[in-house]
C-alpha cells in the first residue's frame, strides 16, 4: 500500500486483532516498534531502510484475520478483511510501501472447489 505517495513513517500504525508476537529484533526497532496489537512507524523510511515482521499470535478464527493500517498524518487508511482463518501474516515495507500479507490454508481435494475471499477498503480517519 501507498497512500499519496506518502513514504511509511511516524503516524502509520498497523492494528491486528490479536496481541502481535513476533521474534526478538524484528521488526528494526529503530524503524518500528510493536506493543501489543499495534506496529508503530517511528521515523520516515528512506534510502534502504527496511521493516519486516511475521505478525505471529493470531488464533483459529477468522476474526483475526482483519488488518488496518491507519496513517494519521494523511487521514486515511486501508482495511483488509478474510474470511478464513490466518496461516500466517508478514509485514514488508520499504521507503515506498506498506505491505501486510495475510495467508490462509488451501486445503482442496483434486476435483473440488475451495472459496475464500480478502477484501480491501480504502477510508478516511
């Protein structure tokens, strides 16, 4: 994500549902911090500055599998919704972007169907 080509910086937070674990010196902690649901950015990214996470701590339940990110100094933000349950949630972002990527299980016999749906939603604070 990349909201009016605003760089990630101080005033993007990144909100999970669930207390966000993750191992320890991740993400830069110079970067971002994390406390509880939240990641927060603590200075405008630039050059090669990196920022990367697994969003670890989320349950069996598709009720974690919903996702913000607020920037306060533009006034907007971005929600992005599952309907199954999380394999696994990263974070990934350089100077240009915010990425939070959301993975869900596939688990589909030969010949059958398998449905899940992500939905993202664009708002103002």
């Amino acid at each position: 994500m990349s909201l009016d080509d605003t760089r990630p910086g101080k005033g993007v937070v990144i909100t999970m549902p669930y207390a966000i674990e993750t191992p320890e010196g991740k993400p830069n902690a110079t970067l971002a911090r994390v406390s509880g649901r939240h990641v927060r950015y603590l200075k405008t990214m630039e050059g090669a500055d990196v920022v990367t996470a697994p969003l670890g701590g989320f349950g069996e339940t598709a009720a974690d599998n919903h996702i913000r990110i607020d920037n306060a100094k533009l006034g907007a933000g971005m929600a992005i919704v599952g309907d199954r349950p999380l394999l696994s949630a990263n974070l990934w972002s350089i100077r240009t972007t915010i990425a939070v990527e959301p993975r869900v299980a596939v688990v589909v016999a030969p010949g059958r169907t398998f449905n899940w749906s992500s939905t993202y939603s664009y708002y103002t604070l």
